[in-house]
C-alpha cells in the first residue's frame, strides 16, 4: 500500500508520544511505496521535526536519487524505504508481498506462512484488507513477532468504498490485543488531517463528533506481543478470554459414533432434585437433558445440593448392561470435579437397589474431550439406572449412555 498523508498522521502523533522504536529488524507485509517518488519529501517533512536531523537528511537525498533514477523498482519503493529508514533506523529490513520483486518473499497471506525467524518490528502496511483468510494473515503476524516485539498495523476503518475486501471496526485491535494479551501501546484513528487517540473500541462517536472528517478513516495500532503463545483469533466485546464459558466453546471434541444401539437414549429419566440452575422446574423434564444424544460439554441435567443426589433412567424392561457411560461437565474442572466420586446402581423395581460401581478417585474424568468415565459391568441385568454421589453434593453431568 502507499504511504500518504494518512499514514504520517499516524507516525506524527507516535513520535510524539515516543513509542516508535529504533534499530530493531523490521518485517513487513506488503511493500510500502510513494507516487511519485518526489512525493516523499512533502511526506518526510511532516515528520522531520521529530526525527535525528542526519536521518532526515539521508532520507531527503534518497528521495531525490530515487525520483530521478532509471530504476523502475527504485521510483516506486525507494522514497518510502527512505522515510522507514527516517523512523526506524533498522537493522535489517524484510517483505512478504504477493508480487514479485528483489528481496521479497513472494508468498500468498491466505496459505502458509513462515519465514523460519521472528522479528522485532511486524509492519501491516494496509494489507490484511486484502487478504480473504484474516485469522490467517493475523496468525502470520503474530508467529512472525518476536517477545517484546511490536506490530504496527494501519488498515481501513471508515470509508473507504471498495477498498480491498474489509473495513474494520474501530474497536478491532483491542479486541485482538485482549485475546492475545497485547499490550495497546497505541490505538487512533488517522485521517489527512488528524490523528485522534482511542482507548477503546467504543471512543470512535466522540472522536468522529468532534472530527468529522474521520468519517474517512484508517485505523492505526501499535500492539506489542508479550509471549509466544498460540495465536487466537479474537471475539467482538469485552470477554474474559480464561472464563469457562470461552474454554468450553473453543475445547476440541472427540466423539466416536457407535454402532451399537444407546439403551438409554430418549428413554423416560427422573432425578432426585432441581435447582436454580436447572433448565426446567419439573424434574422428569429436566433429567431428560441426561440423556437426549448431545453431549456439548455442559451439563445436561442438574440436582440441588443435597445428600446422594441421583439421576435415574428407566430401561423400560429388565435387560442385560455390558457398559455404562458417563460424559462429565468439562467448562470448569472445580465443577467437574463434582462428579469424581461417582457410583452407579441397578434395579428392577426401582425401589431395592445394587450398587455395581463405586469410583473412589479424587480426580475428575471428561467427556466431550474424548475421555469419558466407561464403566464396564459383567452383563449385569436390571431395568433402572441410576447414577448418584454417595455423599452430599450436587449432581450435573452431560450426557448418560448405556450399552
């Protein structure tokens, strides 16, 4: 994308505030270029007076050599390296771009991604508007900035008709630094003639009231990456990216279909309770979220408080059981941890009761993750099944099979 009057906005008001950093190695994704190349001193000088005097002066007389050179490549690229080298002073500089061209890696956003090396400035110079895959191209950026490291993206906000494939919200980055645990060393939204802050998402009606010409605008960020961890792609709003909630919804899920009938599908269930939490008063409708075939990682059903709370489901007739299984409620291990000392009982009559089963381990099982408690029995018959804590406690599990 070219360097405009926009772009320096930006800049200016960066060092200003003294958080451009200096002398790092310096990746960029697409290319920065000025037309014509002459353009960069109207373009430098709006930055001079916040820069070394020496690198204003290098950059001045690259601008001129870079307007009047036969190089193709050189009138195209050179006055913006020059005003880069102005800011930045780095130590070396690297570009991935889809076009072709010297010291380039030539590489598609939407696929894979890795130079094998990560850097202490990532540059997203207006590109990701125009890569399809953004989770991609943000996870690039991400693996490509080393700890410590900063990102620095300026992308469209508002306006911008036609313009690559996406606008962006005003409160993007904030939601991407808050699912990554960035830094926002600096958020603003930039226009020819302004630069205005923004401390989150939701400043941008005050700043377009009193700047109406940030009706057309870029959104500028400086982000700086704090570890190497997995990138994650961020959600729109204020979420608590450790909520159990969040990790339940983003948990993979292992789940092996069976070619063997489920005895206990759909079949009439009662419990010993409901509470607040239930999803219905009745306790015959909500024991049926027990065992209703969907196994979401949540509880399917949920008891009061109280000593030896049980889940029951009714066979319909006396028939042979050769395995019991139980999917656990996995969005908190606290909560899961509730169901450890899980015991299991047949009957016929549902009134006189054998325990078959009796689990005396402190630690929690799964579920949804592929790793539910499997309880084999030796063909043991009955026409009831109930699950039950042989304590107090509370009694919320996911989802019951019986084979």
């Amino acid at each position: 994308m070219g360097l405009s009057v926009i772009e320096m906005r930006f800049f200016e008001l960066a060092l200003k505030m003294g958080v451009i950093p200096s002398g790092g190695h310096i990746l960029e994704f697409g290319e920065s270029n000025v037309i014509p190349a002459d353009a960069g001193t109207s373009l430098l000088s709006i930055l001079a007076p916040h820069l070394p005097i020496n690198r204003v002066d290098e950059a001045a007389r690259r601008i001129a050599g870079a307007a009047n050179s036969r190089s193709q490549y050189q009138r195209f690229f050179d006055s913006a390296r020059s005003i880069y080298h102005a800011i930045f002073d780095p130590a070396s500089y690297t570009v991935i771009d889809l076009e072709q061209g010297p010291r380039r890696y030539c590489l598609d956003l939407n696929g894979l991604v890795s130079l094998q090396r990560q850097f202490d400035c990532v540059i997203n110079n207006g590109t990701s508007e125009h890569v399809f895959d953004q989770a991609n191209v943000y996870r690039a950026i991400h693996d490509h900035t080393r700890p410590g490291g900063i990102m620095i993206h300026w992308t469209p906000c508002l306006g911008w008709v036609n313009h690559g494939l996406y606008n962006v919200q005003p409160g993007f980055f904030f939601d991407l630094a808050a699912a990554n645990a960035y830094d926002v060393t600096f958020a603003g939204l930039a226009s020819e003639s302004v630069c205005v802050l923004l401390r989150s998402g939701r400043d941008v009606w005050q700043a377009i009231r009193e700047n109406p010409v940030l009706n057309n605008s870029e959104v500028c960020a400086i982000l700086r990456k704090n570890a190497n961890t997995p990138f994650r792609p961020p959600l729109q709003g204020d979420y608590d990216y450790q909520s159990p909630a969040l990790r339940l919804a983003r948990m993979p899920r292992r789940h092996e279909p069976q070619l063997r009938p489920n005895l206990a599908l759909h079949r009439p269930a009662s419990q010993s309770s409901t509470s607040d939490w239930s999803w219905h008063d009745d306790p015959v409708l909500d024991a049926a979220g027990g065992n209703n075939g969907q196994i979401t990682g949540y509880f399917g059903f949920h008891t009061a408080s109280e000593y030896e709370p049980w889940w029951m489901v009714d066979l319909g007739l006396p028939l042979s059981v050769m395995e019991v299984v139980v999917h656990n409620r996995l969005d908190d291990e606290p909560w899961a941890r509730r169901a450890a000392h899980l015991c299991i009982a047949l009957s016929d009559d549902a009134q006189t009761w054998r325990t078959v089963y009796s689990r005396t381990e402190d630690t929690p099982f799964g579920g949804a993750d592929g790793r539910p408690l499997r309880v084999e029995l030796q063909e043991e018959a009955g026409r009831y099944i109930r699950i039950f804590l042989p304590e107090k406690g509370i009694l919320h599990l996911d989802e019951i099979e019986v084979y």
